[in-house]
C-alpha cells in the first residue's frame, strides 16, 4: 500500500491542508481535536448531503460512505445530542501547554485563598512550576514547555526566579477573533467554489476561478506587487459591490428562501520556489 501512487484527491488535500495545519498550530489546535472536527464534519455531510431519494442518510450508508463504524457514528449522534457550549473543550481535548496554564487556575494547589493562580518557584519541594508541568503535561520536558509559554507570552518570570502565569489558554500566536472567523469564511468560500466546479453536473456552469502568477519574479519587485495588488485589487472589488448593490432586491422582497448570495474574492499569491 505503502508504495502506491497516490490519487489526486489525497495529493490535493497533502496541498491544501499544509497551511491549514500551520494555521492550527500557530491558534493552539492539537491534531486530536482536528481529527475530532473532521470526524463530525464527515458524518454530518455524509447524512446531510449524500441521502438516497432526497431522504437523510442512515447509520449504515454514513459508516459505508466515511469508513467508521456504525458504532462510531452512533456514539457520534448520541453525543452531539449533549454537546457542551462550543467554548468548553474536554481536558483530554486541551494541548500540554493550556493543560498546565487549566491547571494553575484551578488546581487548589496551585491557587490562593481567592482563588487567584499563584506565582510558583521554577523548582523545588511542594506547590512548583515543575510540579505544575508534571503534573499536567506529562513526559513533555520542563525546559522546553517553558520556553513555550514565556515565548508565546502566557507565563512571565518573576523577580524570585519563578513564574507567574498571564493567560488562561494558550495561544502561541495571537489573533483577532473576528478576523479569524473571516479567515475561516474566506477559505469555505475558495473550497465551495473549487468543489463545485470539480463536481458539477455537466449541463450545470462552472463558478469562474482564476489565478495569475508567475514563478520567475525578482524579489526586489515584491513591493512593487503588493502595492498594485493594493491598487488594481480594491479598485476591482469596489466595482463588484457597485455591481452587487445596484441588483439588490427591493427591500421587503427579500428572505432567505429566495436571496442569493453573489460575490468574488481577491487574494494574493507569494512563496518561495524551491526546487527549481
């Protein structure tokens, strides 16, 4: 199996899924918690999107169609029936490093009479840092889960040589939460444009997808680029939403059973060629 060729499809998603891993890392999601997504994402697709006869598609055709188990997709079912708010993660779910940071605000060891985490000695007999790390992160070296946290600023050193902690959750490289959500619907429309025009029928027309690049650029140039890309790019879309506004509805005609959502994107294109 091993030295098989790949198909497209995997080839395509080794592609597509190595900025998205890094963008996971950079936010603090472990690859359990991924594979958790993925695993609901495909049960509920498989259910909603792949029935026979316009009808939801059951246990039996969702494990045929995805490659679990029926008992997976039960269990699946069954606890998606309770799931928490989607702001509480299991702890099993938690990386090493927002394990311990958990742990020193609510561990009663590691806080105050306030319930306040308490700045901790780095080593030593009791209540320590070192103490804090073995205890919730397990074999994950002691220097370098520190040298995490003080790089990504969620712990602090203390004038004693200890460590206080100034963050609830890790997050080793910060970002707006607002713009991550856009991120995250920039990159659902991209995939729902290229997925349809892989899987269209053939009398239904493609969604108009389209790059320009080129592999040979000076890289003195790339300021140049980006402000043209700057000028010729928003200058584009201003003439879209001109567009888009000027075939409104009528106001009061409008619902969610007969609007239709139009628009384009525009983004920019840069990396370095290795290999060549």
């Amino acid at each position: 199996m091993a030295n098989e060729p790949q198909r497209p499809i995997v080839t395509a998603c080794l592609r597509w899924l190595w900025p998205v891993a890094r963008w996971l890392l950079q936010s603090g999601v472990t690859w359990k918690e991924f594979a958790d997504l993925a695993r609901g994402v495909f049960i509920d697709v498989a259910e909603k999107e792949f029935g026979l006869r316009g009808r939801p598609t059951n246990v039996s055709r969702i494990a045929l169609l995805t490659g679990m188990t029926r008992r997976e997709v039960r269990r699946y079912r069954d606890s998606a029936l309770a799931a928490p708010a989607p702001d509480v993660r299991a702890e099993d779910d938690l990386n090493h490093a927002s394990r311990v940071l958990a742990g020193w605000h609510l561990d009663a060891e590691f806080i105050d009479e306030l319930g306040r985490p308490r700045p901790l000695d780095a080593r030593g007999e009791g209540a320590t840092f070192a103490q804090l790390v073995r205890r919730y992160a397990g074999d994950i070296p002691v220097t370098a889960l520190t040298k995490e946290l003080l790089r990504s600023g969620s712990i602090e050193r203390t004038a004693a040589g200890g460590y206080s902690v100034l963050r609830r959750f890790y997050m080793p490289r910060a970002m707006d939460g607002q713009a991550v959500e856009r991120a995250g619907a920039v990159i659902a429309d991209l995939a729902t444009t290229v997925e349809h025009n892989l899987s269209r029928e053939a009398d239904e027309p493609p969604r108009f997808e389209g790059r320009a690049q080129n592999r040979h650029i000076d890289p003195r140039q790339l300021p140049a680029f980006r402000a043209f890309m700057e000028r010729e790019g928003q200058a584009f879309l201003e003439r879209c939403d001109e567009w888009l506004s000027a075939h409104e509805m009528p106001q009061g005609e409008s619902t969610a059973a007969t609007a239709l959502r139009l628009g384009v994107g525009v983004y920019a294109i840069q990396e370095r060629v290795v290999g060549e």
